[in-house]
C-alpha cells in the first residue's frame, strides 16, 4: 500500500510510538499494524462536532474537500441540545434556542430543507416572575420602559458600528481605546445605555455577571448582529426542534465515512509545510490513524482539553490566558411550579438586580406540563470545569425548594427531580482586560494556519450559532481552502514524471 509522506515521519517519531505502546496507556498496538480500513486519508480532519465543527464539515465538503469530523459524543450539535418527551412526543430546546434572520442562517437550513419560523411568532409560555432564589422572596421589580430600552440599545448599536470589524470578530484598533476595555457596568453609565441591561440579561443569560467583564467581551456576545435582530426578530425551527438540522447533518456525514462518533483524538504529529498532520483517535471500534492536508480544531481552547494536541510553545502562552464561566441547562420535573410559569432570578442588592453567581439564572416553562427547564452558570474562573455535576444538581434543587418553601400557597411543596442534565462548560472563553491591551487577539488570530492547523469556534469569535457561522465563513474558508489547493498540487508535482505541474 501507499503511505503518505506524513506518515512516513510519524513511524519515524518514536517518542509518539514508545508512549502508545506504553503498558498502562491507552492501548497496547503498533502503529504499522494498523489495517487499511482503519487509515483515512482526508483534505480536513475536523475536532469537534459542535455547531463550528458540522458547519465547517458541510461548507468544506460542498466545496468538494474530503473531510472527516472527530466527535467525542454520540452526537454531533454540541451546544444545541433537544429533549423529546416520550408521553407526548414533543420537543424541547435546552440548548440553542435562536438564530439571526441572515442569509448564512437561511442557506444553512435551506440546504438540508429544515423550516425555520419568526421565534416566539406561536408563543404560548405563560406568565413571567421575579423572584430572589436566594431567600425566596418574589420581587416587585420596576424595569425601564420599552421606549427606554429602545433608546438604549440605538445607541449602544451606534456606538458598534464604529468598529464594524467587531461584528465579524475581536478584530481590535491598536491601540486598544480605553471603552473598550472598561468594564461593561462603567460603559453602559458613561454611554448611557444602562436601560438595555435587564434585557441583555434575559436574551443572554449565560455569561456570567457581565456588568464586570471587560466592555467587548460583552460586544462578542452582544453583537450589532444580535442587536439588530431584537428589532427584526429571531427565526428558530418550524419543528420547534434545533437539533433537527444536526441530526441529517450526521446522517449525511456518516453516509459519506466523513464522521467517527464516541471517539477522541490521543496524539497528534502537526508540522509545517507539506507534510500535513497525523491523528492518532480512539474510537469505539478500536483505534484510527487519520492523515490530512489540514487539522480545524473547534473544541474549547483550554490547556487541560488541548492536552493531546502537542501544542507549540506560542500555542500554549496564547491559550493559557482564557478564562470562562459555567452554565448548564436541564429540564426538572414536578418542580411545583405553575406550568405556564417562568421565574427570573434576581438580586434585589446587586447593581441592575442581577443574580449572585454561582446559582440559576432561570426556571422556564415549557411546552410539556409539569416539565421546567432550569439554567445554572458560575462567575468567571480558570478551570474549564469549575463546579461538580452534583453540587450544580444540588443548587438547582435546593433553589426550587428555597422558592416552594417561601411561597406554600403559590407553589406545591414538591420533590423536583432531573429529567435531563447537561453541562455546557466551558463557556463564553474571554480574557482580562490587561491581556486585551497587550494585544491577545491579534495573537489568538496569528495561530491561523501555523502548523497546517486552523481554528474556529466560540472563542475566536462568540457563543452564538449564527455569528459563528457567518465567521467561519467569511474569516479563513478561503485561506483554508487555497492551502488545502496548493498542497494537493505540491503533492501531484511531486508524483509528475517531469517533476513539474501537470
């Protein structure tokens, strides 16, 4: 058989071979044992089967590029998660709950002919309330007026569209000016724009307290695209199920042998130049070794899940500054909730009222009675995994109880129980303003191509589906593309008889 010049340099690094042949490690196995059916050789090998892994799979491979996806779940859609009540057979979204009316979002759901509809044009959630999780208490909070609010977010959106290229990234004036770095709070007074807070605060919940991050860490989030779509309004899926475009997307993937589900990468060999990058992944049928032209990572870039990757020494000083927050979402049954009830956590001793972190951001009414869905989030923090699975469990609990046992004649004394749990950390990966002024994004971009390694996902531009997207496509496709072209054409020279373009 004919092997790659790449894989030609991996036999040859016996470090990577000692430590895979290591008793106690992954497996015993001998790399030049593998069998042909378990060497891939591909244009893109992709980690991660999130929303940047599946639209970047989809986009290169209707480019005509072989790809294949390397997913650590039994699923791909990451954060875009639906629970499908067995009694009724009706869908929840825990996940990803909107997108933006632009033509990336249309074209994407168009292409695997997925309806979409104007988000909450059916909307039959009830009532909303206020309330302290912390002692209980409802709260008889005094919000700004619509009219008030609208004010605010115009001039917050004027103030984005002075720096156009923040809508495409964290594409950043040098020097950085000082509103930028400010935290969010000290903007929104001198901007006057403070009467859009509590909004942000329920369209996105699930960033921490965003008053103290760093003012464009919030405008990643908070885009001018988002913002304009408060005016215009979101689209979600005529289904009411968001996973629906995932699961024909894994269909279509596996179909084409373009996606190993319930598999990790274990070692990895990148170089530069020709030579591409190697893969070593474990699957649930045994081990693969995958060559590509190009490696696109879109999993989180934390130190502790980039531990296989053999990162470079500039890889690490860049990745090593992220810092996050923790969010989780779960339906909860027999809360002893009104069904048609949604309850907003608030502080009424913080400034803008908003919750004291770690805790739940939300109890939300859905369409299943008797079924809640319950969001958690922690403060910002180092660890990629900052609370244990339990002890979020727990909380979320005992503030439905901590509500029950302040209301008794509003609610029913129950014991809530988990339908569904899933833990979303780590996410919003932002930085400290110190770091943003000595220029982490210009360095976080220039990792672009090094080492025949590309990146995308929430990191490198926002926890949201559509910008992301819109991203993806529109920031390195085409450089990634022009590379994968000029390697194959390197390759084909070097296989001319005269040594030259055919």
């Amino acid at each position: 058989m004919y092997f790659p010049v790449h894989f030609v340099a991996l036999l040859s690094v016996s470090p990577l071979l000692q430590a895979l042949a290591k008793p106690g490690s992954t497996a015993d196995i001998d790399v030049a044992s593998f069998s042909p059916d378990d060497i891939l050789d591909k244009d893109v090998a992709i980690i991660g089967g999130g929303s940047a892994g599946c639209y970047s799979a989809i986009s290169l491979k209707d480019k005509g590029k072989s790809v294949v996806v390397i997913e650590k779940k039994d699923r791909v859609g990451g954060n875009t998660e639906t629970y499908i009540d067995p009694a009724t057979g009706t869908p929840i979204d825990i996940g990803v709950l909107v997108f933006h009316n632009i033509s990336v979002v249309t074209d994407y759901f168009n292409r695997f002919d997925v309806p979409l509809t104007p988000y909450g044009e059916d909307d039959n959630s009830g009532q909303s309330a206020y309330y302290d999780f912390s002692t209980g208490a409802e709260l008889n909070l005094s919000f700004p007026s619509a009219n008030k609010t609208a004010a605010a977010f115009t001039r917050y959106a004027e103030f984005l569209e002075e720096y156009p290229r923040l809508n495409d990234g964290l594409f950043l004036p040098n020097p950085v000016p000082e509103d930028l770095i400010m935290p969010f709070g000290e903007f929104a007074d001198r901007y006057d724009i403070g009467a859009s807070l509590n909004t942000m605060y329920e369209l996105d919940p699930a960033v921490g307290n965003f008053t103290t991050v760093p003012t464009v860490e919030r405008m990643r989030t908070m885009s001018l695209s988002l913002v304009q779509q408060t005016e215009t309004g979101f689209l979600t899926t005529a289904h009411h199920n968001n996973s629906e475009i995932y699961s024909k997307i894994q269909t279509e993937l596996l179909s084409a042998s373009s996606l190993l589900l319930d598999s990790e990468v274990i070692s990895t060999l990148r170089k530069d130049g020709r030579e591409g990058i190697s893969l070593v992944v474990r699957t649930l049928n045994g081990y693969k070794l995958i060559f590509a032209k190009r490696l696109l990572i879109t999993i989180p870039p934390k130190l502790d899940i980039l531990a296989p990757l053999d990162l470079s020494a500039q890889e690490e000083s860049v990745f090593s500054r992220f810092i996050d927050v923790g969010y989780y979402t779960s339906i909860v049954n027999d809360t002893g909730l009104p069904d048609d009830l949604s309850i907003f956590n608030y502080n009424p001793n913080t400034p803008y009222n908003f919750p004291i972190l770690p805790g739940v951001y939300n109890i939300q009414a859905t369409p299943v009675p008797g079924l809640h869905l319950a969001i958690y989030g922690t403060p910002r923090g180092n660890k990629s995994f900052s609370m244990p699975t339990d002890q979020v469990k727990a909380d979320i609990i005992k503030g439905i109880k901590t509500l029950q046992q302040a209301n008794p004649v509003k609610f029913k004394q129950t014991e809530p129980e988990f339908v569904v749990f899933s833990s979303h950390t780590p996410f919003y990966l932002q930085v400290s303003a110190d770091d943003i002024k000595d220029g982490f994004y210009d360095k976080l971009y220039a990792l672009q191509g090094l080492r025949n390694t590309y990146w995308t996902g929430a990191a490198f531009r926002g926890q949201d589906s559509s910008d992301l997207w819109r991203y993806s496509k529109e920031e390195f496709y085409s450089q990634l593309c022009m590379c994968i072209c000029v390697s194959t054409l390197l390759k084909t020279a070097r296989l001319s008889p005269a040594g030259g373009l055919p």
